[in-house]
C-alpha cells in the first residue's frame, strides 16, 4: 500500500477516459494491436470467401487456341475464372454464367478449331488461284466435318480431300478421294448403315467422287469402310461378325418375349446360335423346250430355190447356107397329127429343173440368271432353361416344383414357332427344366455418418469458415483479451495529481495482506479525500489487491 500509493499535499484532479490506453505497457499496446490486425484479417478473409460463390462450368472441351483468346477476354471483363479437368474446362461463378457467355458470343468466342465456308468471307484482295482452291477444299473439308460430327455416336472427326487440278482432257483427268478419321465416345460403335451413310454424304459433296475411294477409319486405325467383296481364307470381318450378333440377339429377343408372360420374369436362360452363310455363287442356265399346244410354230425364216438346166440345141442337115440359119419356133399342130421337122432346124436334148425350199421355225428358250444374297441363315441352334415353379405358403416358405413334361413340350413348340423352325435345314431347339440356384444378396455396408458423402461435402464448405472463426476467438482470447484487461489495470496519472500508480511495477500475487487500521485520523481523512476525488484510481488498486493480477 505504501509503495502504491503516494500522497502529496495537491488534490488530485480526475484521469480522462483515454488515460488507461496511454498508460498500457509497450508488450499490451503490441499485443493489441496485433489483435485487432488479425481481427481485420479474418474478417476480409469471411468476405472475399462469401464473394467467391459457386464456381460453374463455362466451356468444356476447348482448343488451346480458344481456351487461350477466352480467358484473355475473361481477363479483360474483370470475371474470375478457373480452370478444371485439367485446363479442358474454364469455370466461372455461378451468377456470371450467362452473362459471359453471351459477351463471349458478341466478341466471337468461342470461335473452334474446324472452320468451313466462312473462310471464304475473309478473302483477301489479290490472292491466286492456287489460294482461293485451297481455301475452298479447307472450307469443304470444314463443312463435312461439322456434319460429321454432328452424330450421335461421333466425338470428333477429320476429313482429308484429295481434289485433282481440273485440266482440258477428261480422260487423263484424275478422279478425288477422300479419307474420314472418327473418334468415337467410349462404349460406342457404328453399325453399316450409319458408316454406308458418311460415305455417301462426304461421295455426295464432292463433284466425280467414287463411293469406293472413300475411306472411314475410326480412332484404333481400323478400317470402317471396308469392301463387300468376299475374303477368302480370311473368315468372317467385323461387319459380318456384328450382323451374326444382331441377328442372334433378334432370335434371343422373340424367345423371351413369348417365355416371359408364361414363366414369369427372370425365370428363363436363353441363347441362339446362328451359321449365316455370306457367300456369294451366281448362276446361268438356257433351257430348249418345244412349242407346246396344237397353236402352229411361229415361222422364224424361209427360203425357196428354183433351179432349171436346158441342152443347148446342134446344127443338123447338109452344111450350107440353110443349115447355118437359126432354128424356128416350134409349133403345135392343132390336129394331133405331127408335122414333120425343118431339116436345117436344131434339137435340144438332156434339160433338167430343180426346186428347194427351207422354213426355220421358232424355239421356246430360257435363258435364267441366279444369284445368292449373302447372309442367308444356313441353321440354327437354340437352347432355352426354365425355372422351376416357385410358390410361396401362407407362412412364408417358399416351394419349387419342376414342370410336367407336357408343360415343357408346349414351351419347346412357342421356342420353334418364334425362331421359325426348320427341319430340313437342320434346326434344333434344346428347352429343359432345372431349378436356378440363387445366391444370397450381398451385404450392404451402411458407410457411417461421418464418412458419408453430403457430411465430406459439408465438412468442406464449411472449413473455411470454421477455421477463420477459430483464428478469430484464438486472436480475442489470446491477444485482445490480455490487452484489454492489462489497460483496465494500468491508469497514467494526471499532472498534479496525488495518486500515481506504479504500472511497471509487478504486483505480488500473494495474498492481500490484511488491512491496518490508520495510524492517526490524518491519514484516513487524506484516503477518503482520495476516493472521493478519484474513486476510479481506487477501485482499481482494490481490484488488484483482490484478485492478485500483474500488470
């Protein structure tokens, strides 16, 4: 008490309010301003996270050359972004979505790496023939990819035109090819009719292009487009392997769709094997029969000959000049009687005459071309288990009873209908009736509450938060708190005044030492002189002595 207090024979004037912080310690000053900086800290931090928001996708799936001129844009609006998936995904929050988007769009953005006919738009003055043909093929080439793409089963594509210089003579020029590259999404294939259908949309595009110099492979390097023509020694291609399923599983598909309303769900196993013949044999056959019917033959042609061969006539009679005239007409006597020769007049002798005639007829000819269409189903082989019966009892057990033979020959004949079975192709159908084993549900394993998904996403929103609220009352208890208390201790006296408190003096922890009573009644007037004129100064050295504190 003596060395707290010092009295002087001055009255005391009252400490103003500010008086306890300017008498703080240095370490208590440092301690709270340190304080109140982390204070200032964590609540910047609260409202930079609470500014952050949900972070969404904007553009997935970008050329570097895009990802590039999108986020130079972002920068440029001042619009946070992020990337995702390992750069292939630029995220944004989630209010600014669209408005980016539709930014983006008036700048031209997302332009993307295939380009087509817009080339031609951008043509410049003076450019030669050689570049305007090319822009045109890398525009074509553009357009079909689009298309291309545009499948459902396509993730991306590639088209390849191989477009000959056009000159004056045609039949040294070069006909055009094309080459289609696709990347197909995992899990998915192209059947003949969709890889039939890329190539006559790419034939189609291209003037004087072949469907045959089309060629479509898919990302593993395996031709899509191969030709129809058999391989022989080489089996079954993939096209014809995919046809043999398809038509399998279609045999699969009517079996247990006329099973299922008989024996119920699940309670049928069921395959069938298929020997497709793909070869392909053409035949020529010309058959001669005659004309039938008494209907006259139809005359094909016709041809009549007639030939005469006469003696030529000698002289006869004494030589001279009678004998050398020509001879004269013969005459026929009227009266039957003969009339005598001229004796100059020549005879003829050995004449002949020969007629022929040919008619041709017409034939009755067939003439028959056949040929064999490929995929033809040579056989099939169907084999079809049943479950028994099950029914339950009244008390929950539950009965399997095999099915009559009767039962089983009636479902055999459904199996033989719906596959259209065939005898004399050699078709079998095998249907027996076993009970299915059924194996015990695996065990569900309940995850516990704190491992459990919607806790984890929970417990990572809120860490953030959690852990700058625990850095906030780390700060008030630790630092705030001690400074607080250590300015309500320390109080700066006035000048003139009669009371100075000792604030870098330690204050004892001890005990209080027990309260004398005053030497004389001087003092005790002098202490309740000083309470009355600074009780503030007093109340706080009687706090000190009671709870034991240091400064």
């Amino acid at each position: 008490m003596d060395h707290a207090i010092a009295q002087t024979g001055t009255p005391v004037a009252p400490s103003s309010p500010a008086s306890p912080l300017l008498a703080m310690p240095a370490k208590a000053k440092l301690m709270l301003g340190a304080g109140v900086a982390g204070l200032a800290a964590v609540v910047v931090a609260l409202a930079l996270w609470n500014n952050k928001g949900d972070y969404k996708v904007l553009y997935a799936n970008l050329s570097e050359k895009d990802g590039g001129a999108i986020i130079a844009q972002l920068s440029q609006m001042n619009i946070p972004y992020r990337h995702a998936d390992g750069g292939n995904a630029i995220l944004v929050p989630a209010s600014q979505v669209h408005d980016a988007r539709l930014k983006l769009a008036s700048a031209g953005l997302p332009k993307g790496s295939v380009v087509g006919f817009e080339l031609m738009d951008n043509a410049r003055f003076g450019q030669t023939q050689f570049q305007e043909r090319l822009s045109f093929q890398r525009g074509l080439e553009g357009e079909l990819t689009r298309s291309i793409g545009a499948l459902g089963s396509v993730q991306a594509a590639r088209v390849h035109l191989a477009l000959p210089n056009q000159n004056g003579f045609f039949r040294e020029q070069q006909k055009p090819s094309a080459s289609v590259l696709l990347t197909l999404h995992p899990g998915r294939t192209l059947d003949r009719s969709q890889i039939a259908g890329i190539v006559h949309l790419v034939s189609s595009s291209v003037p004087e292009l072949n469907q045959k110099a089309v060629s479509v492979l898919d990302q593993t390097g395996a031709l899509l487009s191969a030709p129809n023509e058999p391989t022989s020694g080489q089996g079954l291609d993939a096209q014809q392997l995919q046809y043999v399923a398809q038509v399998e599983a279609s045999y699969v598909k009517r079996v247990i769709e006329i099973l299922e309303p008989v024996v119920g769900r699940d309670n049928l196993r069921a395959t069938v094997a298929a020997d497709i013949d793909f070869s392909q044999t053409e035949a020529t056959s010309e058959s001669f029969k005659p004309n039938q019917g008494n209907e006259p033959a139809t005359v094909r042609s016709r041809q009549d000959s007639e030939a005469g061969n006469a003696a030529q006539a000698t002289p006869s009679g004494v030589p001279g000049a009678s004998s050398n005239q020509p001879p004269l007409a013969a005459t026929a006597p009227l009266t039957g009687a003969s009339a005598p020769l001229q004796a100059a007049a020549g005879g003829s002798a050995g004449g002949g005459q020969r007629r022929d005639s040919v008619t041709n007829y017409e034939v009755d000819k067939t003439v028959r071309v056949t040929r064999n269409a490929t995929g033809n189903v040579k056989r099939l082989a169907a084999a079809v288990v049943v479950n028994h019966r099950v029914s339950t009892a009244p008390n929950g057990k539950t009965t399997s009873t095999p099915l009559s033979s009767d039962e089983v020959e009636k479902l055999t004949a459904l199996v033989q209908e719906s596959i259209g079975f065939s005898k004399e192709r050699g078709d079998s159908v095998k249907l027996i009736n076993a009970p299915f084993r059924v194996e015990a549900a695996p065990k569900v394993e309940t995850l516990p509450l704190w491992k459990q998904d919607w806790v984890l996403d929970a417990l990572r929103a809120g860490a953030t938060p959690a852990a700058l609220a625990l850095v906030a009352v780390l700060i008030v208890f630790g630092l705030v708190r001690p400074a607080l208390k250590a300015a309500g201790v320390a109080v700066a006296p006035a000048p003139g005044s009669n009371l100075n408190v000792l604030a870098d003096e330690p204050v004892p922890r001890a005990a209080p030492p027990a309260l004398a009573a005053p030497r004389s009644d001087a003092h005790l007037e002098n202490a309740r002189a000083i309470a009355k004129q600074n009780p503030a100064a007093v109340a706080s050295v009687v706090r000190t002595w009671v709870s034991g504190d240091t400064a």
